[in-house]
C-alpha cells in the first residue's frame, strides 16, 4: 500500500532539524524572515493596520493596551501586515512568506523557541507549502479556479507543527485538517474581478488555518490522511486540473525550494515588476527626466494579462487597486517614490503629474519572438518630443530568484519599511538580531516589537 502524502511530509517535518541544513538555506531561511518581518512593520503604515489595531483590542477584550494573545489571532494580523503592500517574497506561485513567516512568529512565543528553531520551522514550512502549491497540475496559465491562500495554509501549518514539537501522526492529521479548512481559490474574484480588494490572496485566513490545524491535531482532532490521493483529493477541491504526487516526495536528498524565493524591489504585483524595471532604465538611458514631459508616449510590451483588466488601469483610486495597476506602479518607479507606503500615499492617486504620466503609457502584449523563455519579461520604448526612440528589454526582474537582489537592497528595504515603527537605533539592532539570528537562544527582542503597540520594547530588554 502506497503511504499518504501526508505522512511523507510529516516524517520530513518532525526529523528536519538546524543543524542538518546547508548554509546556504539557513542564510535564504534569515533573508525570508527579514523581508517578511520588514513588510510586516511597513504594513503598519498601511490602511488594514486601524482596523486590525481595533480587531486586536476586540478580541483582547476591548484592551487596545493588551495585544491579542491567541496566536492564530496573531497569525492572521502578521499575514495580514506582511502583505498589505504587495512588497514580501515571491515563489513559482504565490507569497509562502506571508503565511509561513506569520505562523511561525505567532507559535515562536508560545513554543519558546530559539533563533535555530524558528529557522527550521521556517524552512519546513516553505518546503512543504511549496511542495504541495506544485504538485497543483493546471493545463491553462490561468484559471476560473485560482488562489494562492488555498495552499499556502500547509506552510502556515507545517511551521506550526514543528514548533509545536507533534509527534509524527499529530503532524500527519495537522495537514490533513488543514486542506480540509483550507481558504477557497478566490482570486479570480478578490483581484481580478471588476476591482481589486483587500482580501485579495486570503494569505491571512490560511495563516490563522494553518496555525489551528496544527492546534487541532494536538488536541487529538483528526482529517482524511489520503487527503492529497485520488479523484476527491486536495487538488479537486483547490479546482486544479490534476495533480502530481511525485512534487510531494521528500528525503534527505531534497532539493530545497527556499532557493526558489525570490523578494520584491517594487510594491506591485510579481508580473509587472519587470515593465517598472524597463520603464526606470529606459528613462535613465534617455536620461529623461521622470516626469515624463519630454516623453510623447510610452509603450510597454509585457505579458497578454498586462494588457487587460485590472493591470491596465491608468487611474487606481486606492492601495488594493494601485498595487495591480502596471501604468500606476511605472509611474512610481521612474518617478523615484520608494516602494512601500510611499508608493501609496493618497496623494498619489490624484496627482496631475502622475495622471499625466500614466496617460502616455500604453500596453501592448509582448510577442513569444521578442522575448526567452520567461513570462514576465517586458520591454519599453519611450517616444520623445525630440524625436529620439529609447529602449529597454529586462527578460528576468531584480529580485526574481534567478536574478537576486543583493543582501544589502535587502537590508536597506528593510530599514525604510521599518522606519515607521522602530524608532532610534531600533532597527538597526532588530536587523543585527535577525542577521544572527541562529545565535539568539531568547527571541523576545524580536517576539515582543512586533506584539508591541508601536513596536518599543514591552521588557526593557535588549538585544540577546
């Protein structure tokens, strides 16, 4: 009798441990965590972040001074923040960050948990939710049936269950009960119907799942262990076409899909971010000024979804439409705006210069020939008054994983994102922790910044 997906990847969860991760993964692993943490403080200047404040005070018991204890709760707040400005980490498929970095936050505190546990977690959660996000078999590029969230929940899961320290079938029935719960595949809805909204990816509501799957299965509850099997299984119910089981085997000689993640240079949806790359470079090329006012017109070829509904808004009248607007975000980028917040500022949307400059743009698909093997390639061609033609083609964004940003990007982004809430040598010290973060035996100066309303210290403690 063939074994269950599930208990495969329960036996990977429970033996994966520290020490036995190459360095390599244990360094991507931290670079996850920091980006994730540092989207996490940036989603605080955000406009989820008063309502979360008052969800928070509510289930707390009306205390806005006492932040909620219950980690699913936590879980769900963090996912939340980390993804509100479409800036954290990026896979194949989906933010595994948003999910898998928010669960194993909330469960770090109640675990007691050192800087080498919360690593392994990490790892163990993008192993599996990734693993199980491509083992989802679809014929079409994109479907009716589509979302992240709906198989992210495993990581968030996965994560949960190993500091939470279940044993081998508590884990096995951790995962089953997630895909179970798992949120539905919204996203054709939340994203791509006639505006873009706040739930988007449901990254949230998986992270909160996940967390109380692994709570469940402790407590003795238990799910369908074939789960992943046969003509009812996960994949039906996420609306795939199919699905390949041989994603889901796991062993020593694994290959690690952390190495896959890639991290964001704009705060914009994954399949623009090489058109905003090609529009800054063409404008420096041309060396034109960003406002556009020599520019006659602009023309972006990119992917055919590019070009059509609601990438190609000119006009985004807030955040959660702004963040899927390819004239919007190009306008940012060759404008100069940092990613995050400030790409975001209400101003923004009514600004005559940015008007200006999206009226210029146009979106055109870009043909298989003009491009290599990438999907998200783009290419710009500004038209200037004084008759010059400029170019730029980027065939792989900055920050793609086969094209990485380096670790100092990385950390500079996270201390702009983390300005708002860190205060004086704050962020330098949390970058410090995170940095060392296989060295810290006590997270509390991590756990308690980011329960911390206004993200000072609730201890008096310093960096361990």
């Amino acid at each position: 009798m063939t074994t269950p997906a599930t208990q495969t990847l329960a036996g990977y969860i429970m033996n994966a441990s520290f020490e036995n991760l190459p360095s390599d993964v244990v360094e991507k692993a931290k670079l996850c965590l920091m980006d994730s943490v540092g989207c996490f403080f940036g989603g605080h200047q955000s406009p989820v972040a008063p309502g979360l404040e008052r969800l928070s005070a509510d289930i707390a018991g009306g205390s806005a001074e006492a932040p909620c204890q219950d980690p699913a709760w936590q879980a769900f707040h963090y996912a939340t923040l980390a993804n509100a400005l479409d800036l954290d980490d990026i896979y194949w498929k989906g933010h595994p960050g948003a999910t898998v970095v928010a669960a194993a936050l909330a469960l770090a505190n109640r675990s007691r948990s050192t800087g080498r546990d919360l690593i392994a977690a990490i790892v163990a959660g993008y192993e599996v939710g990734c693993r199980i996000g491509m083992s989802l078999v679809h014929n079409t590029p994109r479907k009716t049936v589509h979302g992240h969230g709906t198989w992210q929940i495993f990581g968030a899961a996965a994560a949960s269950a190993k500091l939470l320290k279940l044993d081998h079938q508590q884990t096995a029935h951790a995962l089953a009960i997630a895909a179970v719960n798992a949120p539905v595949a919204s996203v054709m809805k939340t994203v791509y119907g006639a505006t873009p909204t706040m739930a988007k990816n449901n990254f949230a509501t998986a992270a909160m799942g996940g967390v109380n799957a692994a709570f469940l299965a402790r407590a003795g509850f238990e799910g369908p262990l074939d789960v992943f099997e046969g003509e009812s299984g996960f994949w039906r119910m996420a609306g795939a076409d199919g699905v390949d089981l041989s994603r889901l085997n796991i062993g020593p000689d694994m290959r690690y899909e952390i190495r896959d993640v890639g991290f964001k240079a704009f705060s914009c949806c994954r399949i623009i971010q090489s058109s905003v790359e090609a529009a800054v470079e063409a404008f420096a090329i041309g060396a034109v000024d960003g406002t556009g006012h020599d520019v006659r017109e602009i023309e972006v070829f990119a992917s055919e979804i590019v070009c059509r509904a609601p990438f190609n808004d000119p006009e985004p009248r807030d955040i959660w439409a702004a963040q899927f607007s390819a004239p919007f975000a190009i306008a940012m980028g060759v404008l100069g705006h940092a990613a995050g917040p400030e790409w975001f500022a209400p101003s923004r949307f009514l600004d005559q210069t940015v008007r200006k400059l999206t009226a210029k743009i146009r979106l055109f698909p870009l043909r298989s020939t003009d491009r290599s093997s990438h999907h998200h390639a783009a290419k710009v061609r500004l038209h200037l008054l004084d008759g010059r033609v400029v170019e730029a083609t980027v065939e792989v964004a900055k920050g793609d994983a086969a094209n990485p940003l380096t670790p100092s990007f990385l950390e500079e982004k996270f201390l702009r994102l983390s300005a708002g809430r860190l205060h004086g040598n704050g962020r330098l010290e949390m970058l410090q922790f995170l940095k060392h973060l296989e060295l810290k035996d006590d997270l509390r100066f991590l756990l308690d910044r980011i329960r911390a309303p206004g993200g000072s210290p609730q201890s008096g403690d310093s960096p361990i």
